[in-house]
C-alpha cells in the first residue's frame, strides 16, 4: 500500500503572491497545445492549406482558455450543482472555490472553435480536426494537478493492490490513485492513438469525433474507480455523473465518425 505524498499544493511563495502547482499544469497544458498546434500546421491536409498559419494556432489557444474557464466553471454549476447555484448565483463567480467540469469546458471550447471557423470563415468541423490530437496532452497535465493537491481520489480499493494508495481526509481504507489511471487513459494514451490517426487522410470530421468517442470511453472506464461526488452519489443504473455525461458523448462520436465517413465515399 502506498501513500499519498501530501505536496504542497503552493509550489512558489512570493510574498503574498502564491504560485499553485494546478496553476502551472494549466500553463503547461496551454504551452502544449501551442507546440502540438504548430506541429500540426506541418500536417496534412492543414500543410497545403496556406489560410492555416501560427497566427492561427495563437488565437485558437486564446479563445480556447476562455472557453475553458468559461464553460468549465458553468458547465459545473449546471451539471453538479444546479440548486446551489440558483440560490447563490454570485457565487458562480468565485472560480477560486474550485469548482469546474471538462464536460462543461469542452462545450465552452466548441463554443469558441464555433466563433472562430466563423469569423475566418472555415469550415467548422476542419477546425475541430486541428482542435483534437493537441487537447489530450493538457488533460493529462490537469490530471497531475489533481494528484498533486490529493482531489478526485478513487473507490476504496483492495489493500492486496500494489498501487493502492491512502489520501488524506479520506481515512484509512486505501483507494484507487484514479488521477493517475486518468492521467493514462484520458491523456496519454488518447493522445498517441489520436496523434497517429489524425497523421493519415481521413475524412473531414472523423478526428474530431474520434476524439469525442475516444475521452467519452476512457472517461467512462475511469469512472468505475473514481470516488463520484459526495452530494451527488451514484445516480440511475449505479453509474455516476461523469458516467451519464459521458454515454452521449461515446454515441454521438461513434455516430458522426460513421456519418463523416459515409458523407466523403459518396462525394
């Protein structure tokens, strides 16, 4: 059995400024997605398209942490907390509680990609093609944050398990290292299997719903050792939130991959 490192969630005191370790794996996750972005302007089919610039890759990432933050805080009072919000909606402003939901944020990230093929006149789905093989990596940084600061622990876990791990405030039962399992899945893992896809031709779209397809599975596999939300529990059928959040998402990933698919044969 393991045990939790406790590390100081404040990795930089600079007088009163403090520097927090899940600050920076979300400046890390943006600087990854600036470089990935740029490899991927050396990608077919963005390579022979000359309108795809650095310039590009810039405003995508501006517009994309805000869509992040945006999305992610309101996507969490929607999804996991509705009441308490509507009671207390000043209280959706205050981000430094904690408080945000990937779910909530790429819907804040569609929202902005949807601004951006607007206002430069691209065809969504080619911005989303783009979008897809950067984001993996900075999900899997968020997932280290997660572990750095000890939040979103796993089920109890059975003590014979090597990895098994003891989380403070979480007493003495040893539970699933689930950020880690995360870490793996939802970042590594989706990353190179959609890095190495999106480096062949396919149809327009099918990156990105191979995306929404692969992090809505991977997601949904972890949530069977991630401990769901206290004021939540388990809902319908046993399976938690992130579970139910997830089932459209693997549906319609899987629906429209087959669906771009069918659309490029028949043109």
């Amino acid at each position: 059995m393991l045990i939790h490192p406790q590390i100081d969630p404040v990795a930089l005191q600079l007088g009163p400024l403090a520097v927090h370790w899940y600050g920076l794996t979300y400046l890390a996750a943006f600087a990854l997605f600036y470089w990935l972005g740029t490899c991927r302007l050396h990608h077919l089919p963005f390579s022979r398209l000359s309108e795809w610039t650095r310039q590009d890759v810039e405003d995508i990432l501006f517009l994309g942490v805000l869509g992040v933050v945006l999305g992610g805080r309101i996507g969490y009072c929607l999804f996991y907390k509705p009441g308490y919000y509507a009671s207390h909606p000043l209280e959706v402003l205050a981000v430094w509680q904690g408080g945000m939901s990937f779910h909530g944020g790429m819907l804040g990230v569609m929202a902005s990609m949807v601004w951006f093929a607007w206002s430069r006149k691209r065809p969504f789905l080619q911005v989303m093609d783009f979008v897809a093989p950067c984001v993996p990596t900075g999900l899997a940084a968020g997932r280290i944050g997660n572990f750095i600061n000890g939040e979103l622990w796993g089920r109890v876990a059975d003590p014979s398990l090597p990895w098994a791990m003891l989380f403070r405030g979480t007493g003495d039962l040893p539970r699933h290292p689930s950020q880690i399992y995360q870490f793996l899945m939802e970042g590594v893992l989706l990353f190179v299997l959609l890095w190495l896809y999106a480096r062949k031709p396919r149809a327009q779209g099918q990156v990105a719903f191979a995306f929404l397809f692969g992090y809505g599975v991977f997601r949904f596999v972890a949530e069977y050792f991630r401990e769901p939300d206290a004021h939540l529990g388990l809902l319908s059928l046993g399976m938690s939130m992130g579970q139910w959040l997830c089932l459209p998402m693997i549906v319609l990933g899987a629906a429209f991959w087959f669906w771009c698919g069918r659309r490029a044969a028949a043109t």
